[in-house]
C-alpha cells in the first residue's frame, strides 16, 4: 500500500472507503502501518514543513473526529506540498 500527496479534489481510499468508525480508522492505521516499509519506531509522528504522505495519514486517522474534517485535513496537506518533490 502506498500513501501518496495527491490533488486536491482527489480522495484517498483510506478517506473514502472509510466510514470513520474507530474500528475501521484502526483498520486503515494497521493497513499503513502494516505495508510501509520505513521502521516506526523511528520519527513515527507528523511534523509540520515536511512532506510526508504516510505520516499525515496516520495524523488524519487519529485526530480527526470526523470523515469530512479528514478530508479538510487532507487537502490542506495535499495543497501546501504540491510544488514540491514527491518523496
């Protein structure tokens, strides 16, 4: 699985095809997590001016309370970073 910056407008699986239950938010933590191939224990947090798509995720299944705050969440992430490289 791989977790990408992408345009604003386009919707992530793990946004749409979520419900935004906590079981399915923890499904689609575990599915990032679980297929990524960086090692966690190292920086596992989101850190503001770098763009790091899986990290972002992880923030937006977290502490976002809703799908649609995901979303906001999301795009205003996707907007800050689109001019820069693709990492």
């Amino acid at each position: 699985m791989s977790v990408k910056i992408g345009k604003v407008g386009q919707i992530p699986n793990w946004i749409w095809d979520n419900d935004w239950s906590a079981k399915r938010r923890l499904y689609w933590l575990n599915q990032i997590m679980a297929f990524s191939s960086r090692d966690w224990s190292q920086y596992a947090h989101a850190t503001p001016g770098y763009p790091d798509a899986e990290k972002w995720a992880i923030w937006c299944l977290v502490c976002c309370d809703t799908k649609e705050e995901a979303l906001k969440t999301w795009y205003d992430f996707c907007e800050q970073y689109k001019d820069t490289p693709r990492y």
